[in-house]
C-alpha cells in the first residue's frame, strides 16, 4: 500500500549547521507533500509544502527538495538553532488522496550546543 | 485568534471507563480530523469528517466514536472497547479540500 516514511528517527546536529531530514513515498501517485513540526507536548505545526509539479522550494531557513525518480523527498533547515529542536514529520497526499495526508513516523531533530 | 481548541490537555482515565474528548475550531472549516499519536508511530488517522453530519473511519477506528452535530466541533469519545487507549490525541481541521491541516495542541489520555 501507499506510505510515507522518514529515513531516521532521530538526527543530531551542532547549532549552526545545516540539518537535513529525509523522507521516502512508496505511491508514484502522489502530487503533494507537506512537512511539519512538532515541539514537545504541542501539536505539528506547518512548516512548508511543495507539490509534484516543482523539484525546490524555499522558505525562511528552510528549503525543501522534491526528487520524484527516486519518490524521495527532504527537509534542510539553514543555521540550525536550539529553537529547531523538535520532531519533524513528512506527509503526503498518496493515493488520490481519498483520506487525506499520509503521515510518516517523524524524525527528532536534536541541537547540540 | 483563530485556531483549534483541544480539552482537556491531560486526562485519567480508569479502565472501563468512557472518555471524550473536546475539539473546536472557529477558522470556519469544513473537515475535521482526529489522530492517534504513539512513540515512534507517527500519526494514525482515527476518524474524519467532511462535512456536518457525516464523518468516516480511518484506519484505526475501532474503539473510538465520533459526532459531528456543529461544523466547529468534533468529539471523540474513546470507549472501554478500545484496548490501549494511552496515547496522545490530535485534532486538526482544514478548509475542503485544501490538504493543509491546522492541529491543536492535543490531549495525552492516560489509563490507569
């Protein structure tokens, strides 16, 4: 069946480097991926999307890529800071997307001083 | 502020016992979603609903009942039937259509 999973559940990086969080997705189907944060104890919040039709899309600090021969996708995040800590998931709209996003198993970002 | 309301944030719970949760929104949305978060699990899709009055099951509904009687409000009741009901509960709303989801805050349910 469709699904979409993270390559690691835990990536630790020294503050001021570069992270990037990987993600794969079983369904060639799908045409629109999102990523979220999590902090401890909140709900994910939205960081940015990018549909099938794009490779690259950047945001503040934050640039996704999108590699649809390889149905992988990943997640970097410039200067990482200790505010960046938390767990990040991928999620995708697999299958037609009849129910919604397909959500990985996130990754836990952790920043070391 | 708009958003979704998530109550209560922490609950206790006895075995045998009947549960619901609240979730609000006011961002006027018209679909509504309650996950199931365990350690290393990601999120699992319990019950959603696309419209007042309608709702479906997810992939692990079992156990689990929803109503969706006001477009603002979507509450879960977790049943005695549901064997491992410890977990953290996601609620999350979106307008139709837009598979752009906005969650609360949550609510971590504990059996004792």
């Amino acid at each position: 069946g469709e699904s979409v999973g993270l390559h690691l559940p835990t990536l630790s990086v020294q503050e001021g480097d570069n992270s990037i969080i990987n993600c794969a997705y079983s369904n060639s189907a799908s045409d629109y991926f999102i990523w979220y944060k999590q902090e401890s104890g909140k709900g994910p919040q939205f960081i940015i999307d990018i549909r099938s039709n794009m490779d690259k899309r950047q945001g503040q600090r934050v640039t996704v890529l999108l590699n649809k021969t390889v149905k992988h996708l990943s997640l970097q995040i410039a200067a990482t800071q200790p505010g960046d800590s938390a767990v990040y998931f991928c999620a995708g709209l697999l299958g037609g997307g009849a129910d919604g996003l397909t959500f990985g198993k996130g990754t836990h970002l952790i920043i070391q001083p | 502020d708009g958003g979704i309301t998530q109550s209560p944030k922490y609950l206790f719970r006895k075995e045998g016992q009947n549960v619901t949760l609240s979730c609000e929104q006011n961002l006027n949305h018209d679909a509504m979603y309650w996950y199931r978060q365990d350690p290393g699990q990601g999120l699992r899709l319990i019950y959603y609903s696309q419209i007042v009055n309608d709702f479906q099951k997810g992939d692990i509904a079992e156990g689990y009942s929803v109503s969706r009687e006001k477009k603002e409000s979507f509450p879960l009741t977790v049943t005695s039937a549901q064997k491992n009901p410890t977990a953290f509960y996601l609620c999350a709303s979106e307008p139709s259509g837009a598979n752009v989801l906005t969650f609360g805050a949550g609510s971590r349910l504990t059996v004792l």
